[in-house]
C-alpha cells in the first residue's frame, strides 16, 4: 500500500498488477521472471529495470524524482533521520507483521504459533509506542511536514487493523494516522487493500 500511496502523492502514472499471494501467484514462473525474491510490492520503471523491497523502492523513487519532498535526497538536513525510520519501519513492524499474521513461516510446530502470535502482537504495540515518541511534526513525522514515513506509519497501523489499542496512548501516531486518511492519495489507493 505505502508504494501506491507514495506514487498517488507524487502524480506519478503507474500500472497496478495484483498478485494472488494466498493463491501463490508470487511464486509462480511469471512473478518470479519479475522479481526473483518472490516478494511484493516489486516496481517496474519505464526502463524496464525491476526493484523490490519498499524501503529501497521508496528511495530509488526519490532518486528518480529528486523534486519531491516526499523522499529526503541526500543534501536535506533530515536525511539521516528519514533513512533510520524508513529502514526501521521495514525491518521491524513490517516484519513483526509478517510474524504475526504468518508464524507458520518462523515455526513448524502449529501448537506454538498461539505464542509466538502473541508475542508478535505485543512487540507491534512496543514499536509503535518508538514510533509515536520519534514523531517530531505536528502531524507528520518530521517537523518538515509529510514525507513516505508518513505513508509508511500509516500502513503499519492500517495492517493492524480496527483495533483501537494500536493507536490508544499513542496521541503523535494517531494525529498521523488521522491526517494521511484524509489525503487524496489515501481516497486512491486505501480501497484497494481492503479498506
């Protein structure tokens, strides 16, 4: 979803492709011609080269694009910041994510995936709690105003789903949350995800 909505707030044209997970389409000869890892999202630029992996997605659009202020080019003040939260996002809540809706791909054994669930939900609810008190802006992330770590914040709490307690006690992310629902890029592309 993040990709989407970073390419609706930047009015960038692009052709969306669903790919059937729960029915393994990702692994599939065509998928796997596109992008070798079999994960999703992956991106096709018009030069025909493929990227994948949101966090490096996310940065080569930037580079691509370096007029918007969406992705922080190298020379902004707030890089480094922008950087370390980009990348945490991806390798933390998304991938706690990954366990909590997926342990099947961390255990074998079904009878310790109730714990491991657990587990996973109560390491999101930590995360979050980090990511509400490195809010620096009043609403977005960085005091600069919104950037794809707003964009990427606002996944991650979607992926939780109606559950109030992911933003309860977490006043900065939901006032983040709040504002990237109203955007136009969210009335674009949050529907097809299931919202």
């Amino acid at each position: 979803m993040v990709i989407e909505l970073l390419l609706e707030e930047m009015q960038i044209p692009y052709e969306r492709v669903a790919i059937d997970m729960a029915a393994g389409a990702h692994r599939s000869p065509a998928y796997l011609a596109v992008n070798p890892t079999g994960q999703v999202p992956a991106l096709a630029f018009p030069s025909g080269e493929v990227i994948g992996e949101t966090a490096a997605i996310i940065i080569a659009l930037g580079e691509r694009h370096p007029d918007t202020p969406l992705v922080l080019g190298p020379d902004h003040p707030d890089r480094a910041t922008f950087l370390r939260w980009l990348i945490y996002m991806a390798a933390s809540p998304y991938m706690t994510f990954v366990q909590l809706n997926h342990p099947e791909r961390f255990l074998d054994d079904p009878g310790a995936h109730p714990a491991l669930v657990d587990n996973a939900r109560k390491r999101l609810l930590d995360q979050f709690t980090l990511l509400d008190r490195a809010i620096a802006g009043r609403p977005f992330f960085l005091a600069g105003g919104i950037s794809a770590l707003d964009l990427y914040a606002y996944m991650l709490t979607e992926f939780f789903g109606d559950d109030p307690v992911a933003l309860a006690d977490r006043p900065r992310l939901a006032r983040l949350h709040g504002a990237v629902a109203k955007r136009n890029s969210t009335a674009q592309a949050r529907p097809r995800h299931g919202g």
